[in-house]
C-alpha cells in the first residue's frame, strides 16, 4: 500500500502541514510529488498538491484519494522545495506558496450540489423541491438560492435525503478547435469525388481543398476558404469521406502580430566587458550575482540578449523580470523580434486562458525563455542557465499579499539550486543592492555612457513657487509651455509625467473646510471628470458629485490638486493643436489598451504623451526630446523612508525618456521643494552623491540596509481591539527580543481605515535576532483562532515596501 502526503487547499494554521491519503491501486505506479489531487476533508472535497509518497502512515484509518488531476507533475522538486523556503522567510502557508507559483486558472473553483441520496427518497420530498429536481439527481446551490428554497433543502438534508457535495472545476480548460481531416486514403477520396452528381459542387471543392492540404484543417478556415456550408461538411461527415477531431490550440495574445527578425547589435567597449563576465559564470556553470549599473540608455537590454544567446547555446534556459505591463508591449517586440517562438510572455495584461496556455508551453518545453512580471520567477525550468532582473529597484517585484515574498530574492535562492548566474539591472539600483555590489557581495559592472553619443538631457528645475509669485496660477511654468510650444513647432514629440490619476486630488468647502472623504476609509475622494465621479482609489467606493457642502451646506465646493485628466484638458485649451495620449489606469484598463495607445505614439499619431508612472520606464521612442515633470513632490512627503529615494528613481527614469537616439533631449522638472537633495541630485544624474547622502541618513536613523525591518499590522472593525492587541503583541516582542532590537509602536497606521476597518501598526527594526521567527510564529498561532471569525486580521511583513 501506498500512501500520499497532500498539502490541502485551507490555508490556516491548524491544517498547514500534509495529511496522509491512501493512494488507490489504479494510481500508485502514476501519482508523483508536485501533482494536483483532489481529495476528501471532513464534509468537504478539495483540491490538493501531493508533496511526498511513503509506504506507512502513523493515522490508523485513512481516506483514498478520489481523483488525480495531473499526467504530469506541475511542481516539479526544486519548486516544492522553494514552496518551503517562502513557508520560512514570508511565514505564509505552504498552500498559498504553492497556489502562488502556478496560473491562476489552475486554482480551484469550489462549486456546492446538492445530491439526491437515493432514488426512492425522491416522493417524501415537499413538491416544490420534486419541481426544482425535476428528474434530476443533482442540481448546483445556485438554483437553490434562486428558488429562495434553502430553508427547505437545509430540512431534507438533516432528514438524511439530500446531501451537500462540493464539486471542483478549474477555472479555464484547454481550448479545442473544430478540425477536419480526410477519412480515406487520397485515390479513394477522388474515386468518390468522380462519383459525386454535379450538384454537388461544394462538397467536392471541400474534398480537392482538404487533398491539397494534405492534413487537418480548422472548420473555420474549411469554410472560408472553400465558401460551402456547415451543412455540406455535415453531409461528407454522414458519408464518411471526412471525420470530425478536436484539436487542442494555444490562446496566442500575439497571433495577429508579426515581429520582424532582429540581429544582435554591435556592442561597446563597455558592454563588451560586462558581457564577458557574465558568459564566463554561466559557461562555468557558476552562481553569482551581478549589478549591472547603467545609465538610461546605456544598452543594457542589448547586453541580456546576448547573454540569453550564450545561455541558448549550452542548452539551457533562461527568465527575464521586467516591472508590470508598462515594458512589456515594446520589451516583448525586442525579444519576440531576436528569439522568436522560443519566447513565453507572462504579465498582467493576458487573460486567464492566456497566461495558462503561456504557463503550459513552458512546462511542456515548448520555449526555453520566459519574460514576465514578477510571478514569471517561478516559471517551471528545470535547466536554468540565468535570471535576469530589469529594473530591479522596481517595487512591483515585491508582493503585497501572501506570500509576501520579493522576486529578487526568489530569483538568488533558485539561481544557487541551479548554479547560474543572477544579473539586476539598473540606472538607480535600491541601496540594498548598491550597498552589497560596493562591499563585493555583488559583482558589479558599469556601462556609464549613453550608446548615442548625445549624452545624458539638460535638466532645468522650476521653482513652482516663484512661478505663483509672479502671478502663473497654471498648472504649466513659463519654460515647460514654451518649449512645448517649441517641440510642437518642430514636429518633436514630449512626455508629460503626473504620478496623480483622476481630475483633481480632493474636494473641499471653501467656506467650512471640510473635505470629501470615503465612508469606508482615512482617505480623500478623487473626483473623475468622466462622469461626474467621486471615486476612492483604494476600495472603490464611487459616488456623483456634490454641488452642496454636507457639512454646512454652502454651495463654495472646489476642486483642489490636479490629476492626468485635468491636465489633459488643459492642455487642449491651451494648445489645441496639439494631439494628445493619456495613460493611466483608467485609459488603460481595456485589454490591449496599452499596446494600441503606445503604437499610436510611436507611430507618431500623437505630440504628447501624458501619464502615471507606467510611462516613466522602458519606453524608447527616436523622436521624443522633451520631458515634463509636473510635479516632482508628489511622493517626497509620503510618510515612508524610501520616500527620497522613490523620487530620486523616478525623476531619473523618466528624464531617461529624453534624447534617447540622434535629437538631444531636455527635462523640466517642476517642483516647490527644489532645494531637495533628491531632486537636485536627479537633475545632475549623479546616483553615487545620492547614495552617499541618503546612506548617511538612513544610518543615523536605522534604516535598511543598516537594519532589517518587520512591519506588523493589525486590523479589526473596532479601534479600541485593534489598538489593544497590537500592544500586546509590541509587548510580547519587547519580552522575546534582545535589547539591540528596537521596536516602534503601536501608532495607527498613516492611512488609519481601510474597507471599514481600522488599522494599527508596531515595527521592528533589528540586525540579528535568533528568536525573531519564532516569535512571529508565536504571534500568529496566538490569533490564529480570531483571525479565523474574520473580525481580526494580522499581516506581518518581513521586508516591507508599503508602508501606508
């Protein structure tokens, strides 16, 4: 007998550990570690992932498994492996490490039935629910809450007539598409084609078209190309000269687009260097990580393609990150055009069938190479040769929710399983990182020249608050609208960057002050043009304008701060013969919207682009020489100590949009703190005096990369229970750790409510604490039980970028 040890799909901490199932005779020679099961618990079926097989168990009376949902195992080893290193750094469950390395459409849907135990029951049931069966033996709960029915049903279930049976259903299949093919040998078929009356014209010009192709063809394109009808196909297939099949096809997001062939470039003395030694560790098939630090533009891109070319050649596979959507539609054209089919492309924009389909052709071996946002790290490689990071100071390389982990060091932990090289590119890496490559942890290499030898743009800083001095109340300085002015006249293109989505930041009475703030959260109402909405951009919650103040009902309701759209119809009122893009999530919430509103732009249908922050990073466009800054603050005030250091990478980012090719570039960065050490630095590109200045405070005041820091969280619907259990919890830590650690809090935290509910937090920063997991550990087990009535909620983050 054999016996499976199965992780099951309910994450709490009584049942993260494997429960032990008998495996039925028809599998034992077929189940393996890393499949998909579903299996019985309590009342309850569930979907499972089998982490081990043995041949005893210490449970006397065990449970079969009831169906294997895999051929082949999605996780591999190295995978189940990784699930327990997240279980250990992130304190998630092994469950949701698992269920966060696979697709999305591989997650289980629950569905509840209801069964009709026997057949003889069916007459002592009450006749409305003999009419809902209706000669049916099972039927979904849906109709039962449809039928407002489930006081009744809930009877003949305690009465030991009905019962309640949870059914799972995948969340996509395969797809399958209609094909045709000829059912007899090819001089038999034009036996029957001469045979044929002369009537029957389509069906034999179905016949010579499926002889000419000599294989099955698509009933789509059957009918296009030869005009015939369903119905004459249908008759080949009564008379048996043609058969019917299903064919399982790819969902391709990129089917309707051709990529045209790329050769590698010629490389720079520089890149050169940083290439070689990066070939030499995976050729010696040696893990190391390197910090390639180059400035925008500098061709780092060109040095990861050449490298993946080297890591293709021994055979082996490679993963590429790159932040969210916003690089992939012109990063997938430069790897598509340089490898082809060989690529897989996994990022947010894909629907759920089409990241499957992605996911598979990786796991069938289909594609050596994966490009893809965060979740690509755990793309199922058995042969892995590098990883690369783009932009690794990116913050959506962390995860928000469990498992809380971070790519860059997923990516270091499967790099050393497999002996390959790691590369984190970057033109203002984390200090994190910096701080390692300058102390050798990381092996750094430096591309500190443009390829185009116009070098870096002029930057010019506006002080906004000389501007409203001398009487310009526009959201435009005086230099931003001239040389807008200018690049139009030109026929040159511009960038507009406002990290703000919306029309304006926040509503208020001018005669009472009050301002519009969401019920269900601390937070202020972004009013939206389009359609005349208040809206909050963390739950949701939408409601129309209002033209009375409800505090004092004073009719003096203005609009204070600018967002993209406001912006947007200035500019169409103050140049209306410029053609302008927005993006931001609102413009860019329909799929593909991304990848048409670029193309546009690059195109050069458009004058000016104007966006958040998916438009600061990766976009290269030859004729674009000027980039705007609205307001460079946006982020400098947020109550986080990354805060500089966000503005700092961002202002970069997006100048580097500038004088990328022949036409130099310019910047206008406008501020009303330009004295800023980051912005100044920003402006002078001079990442090294940034570094030093920044590292010298975030020592004074213990900060990472000084300090190792844990954020924990605690939320519930009433405050007084949020803030005492988050005291308990800073006093339990006061007890366990030793002296060195210092921990801050309990404060409430900077957005207090959110969804209704109010929120608290303690920190704690440390350098070395032997007892910190288990503590934390401790900490969860301990409101385990009230977490799990829903009323209180506790996140604890051990490396934490959000701190709001």
């Amino acid at each position: 007998m054999k016996i499976a040890s199965v992780i099951v799909d309910v994450p709490s901490r009584q049942t993260d550990r494997p429960f032990d199932y008998i495996i039925p005779e028809q599998w034992e020679d077929i189940l393996k570690p890393g499949m998909r099961v579903t299996v019985p618990f309590g009342p309850r079926r569930l979907q499972g992932f089998v982490v081990g097989i043995k041949s005893q168990s210490e449970v006397e009376r065990l449970k079969p498994i009831e169906a294997v949902l895999d051929v082949t195992p999605v996780l591999n080893e190295e995978l189940l492996e990784l699930g327990k290193y997240l279980t250990e750094t992130t304190l998630c469950f092994a469950i949701s490490a698992y269920q966060a390395m696979l697709p999305a459409a591989m997650k289980a849907k629950y569905e509840k039935e209801i069964h009709l135990i026997r057949e003889e029951y069916r007459p002592l049931l009450p006749q409305e629910i003999q009419a809902l069966f209706a000669g049916r033996s099972a039927i979904a709960w849906k109709e039962v809450e449809q039928a407002k029915l489930w006081r009744t049903v809930q009877k003949a279930i305690q009465q030991g007539y009905l019962e309640v049976v949870y059914q799972i259903k995948e969340k996509a299949g395969k797809k399958v598409v209609k094909h045709i093919q000829l059912a007899m040998p090819p001089q038999q078929i034009r036996q029957a084609i001469e045979a044929m009356p002369a009537r029957a014209v389509k069906q034999k010009q179905v016949l010579t078209f499926l002889l000419s192709k000599n294989e099955a063809v698509p009933m789509q394109e059957l009918i296009e190309q030869t005009s015939a009808s369903y119905a004459s196909v249908k008759s080949l297939v009564e008379k048996g000269l043609v058969v019917e099949k299903e064919i399982e096809v790819y969902r391709d997001p990129y089917e309707h687009r051709t990529f045209a062939k790329t050769k590698p470039l010629p490389l720079t003395v520089e890149q050169e260097k940083a290439l070689s030694a990066i070939v030499k560790r995976v050729r010696a098939n040696e893990h190391r990580v390197f910090l390639l630090y180059g400035v925008t533009g500098s061709g780092k891109t060109e040095v990861y393609m050449q490298a993946m070319e080297e890591v293709l050649r021994q055979g082996k596979e490679a993963i590429v990150l790159v932040p969210e959507i916003s690089l992939t539609p012109q990063m997938v054209e430069r790897f598509k055009g340089r490898f082809g089919s060989q690529v897989a492309v996994l990022h947010s924009g894909l629907s759920v069938g089409e990241k499957y389909d992605e996911w598979r052709k990786i796991h069938r071996k289909e594609v050596r190479l994966v490009v893809g946002a965060r979740s690509a790290i755990f793309a199922p490689f058995e042969n892995l040769g590098m990883i690369i990071i783009d932009e690794e100071h990116e913050a959506s390389y962390k995860q928000e929710e469990n498992p809380r982990y971070h790519a860059r060091d997923v990516a270091i932990y499967r790099a050393r399983l497999h002996g390959c090289p790691v590369v984190l590119g970057s033109a203002t890496p984390s200090l994190e990182t910096f701080a390692r490559a300058k102390k050798g942890v990381y092996e750094l290499l430096t591309l500190p020249k443009r390829i185009s030898d116009n070098g870096m743009p002029d930057v010019h800083i506006v002080d906004m608050r000389e501007e409203l001095r001398s009487g310009n109340r526009s959201m435009f300085s005086r230099m931003l609208f001239e040389k807008l002015k200018e690049r139009l006249h030109k026929g040159e293109q511009s960038v507009l960057f406002l990290n703000r989505r919306g029309y304006s930041t926040f509503v208020m009475c001018r005669d009472c002050g009050h301002v519009i703030r969401c019920p269900h959260c601390d937070i202020s109402l972004t009013y939206h043009r389009a359609g005349q909405r208040l809206k909050c951009h963390y739950c949701g919650h939408e409601e129309p304008i209002m033209y009375r103040c409800p505090s004092c009902g004073s009719e003096h309701i203005r609009f204070f701060g600018t967002g993209t759209q406001k912006v947007e119809e200035e500019l169409t009122k103050l140049l209306p013969e410029a053609r302008v893009i927005r993006m931001d999530v609102d413009t860019t919430s329909r799929k593909g919207a991304h990848e048409q509103l670029l193309s546009k732009f690059g195109e050069g249908k458009a004058d000016i682009l104007l966006g958040t922050q998916m438009i600061a990073k990766g976009l290269d466009f030859p004729n674009v020489t000027l980039v705007g800054v609205l307001a460079a603050d946006t982020m400098l005030h947020l109550p986080d100590f990354r805060a500089s250091e966000k503005t700092f990478q961002l202002l970069t980012q997006v100048s580097g949009r500038a004088g990328r090719h022949e036409l130099p570039g310019e910047v206008v960065i406008q501020s009303y703190t330009p004295e800023h050490y980051s912005i100044a630095l920003a402006a002078k590109h001079d990442y090294d005096a940034f570094y030093q200045r920044e590292m010298m405070l975030r020592k004074m005041y213990g900060y990472p990369p000084f300090y190792y820091l844990t954020l924990i969280t605690v939320s519930h619907q009433e405050i007084t229970k949020a803030a005492a259990v988050t005291e308990k919890i800073a006093a339990y830590l006061r007890a366990q750790l030793s002296k060195e650690a210092i921990i801050l809090g309990p404060v409430a935290s900077p957005i207090a409510r959110l969804h209704d509910r109010y929120r608290y937090q303690c920190m704690i920063k440390y350098k070395r604490e032997a007892n910190m997991t288990s503590a934390l550990k401790t900490i969860i087990d301990r409101y385990q039980h009230d977490a799990a009535q829903g009323d209180l909620s506790i996140t604890i983050d051990t490396n934490p970028y959000m701190m709001m």
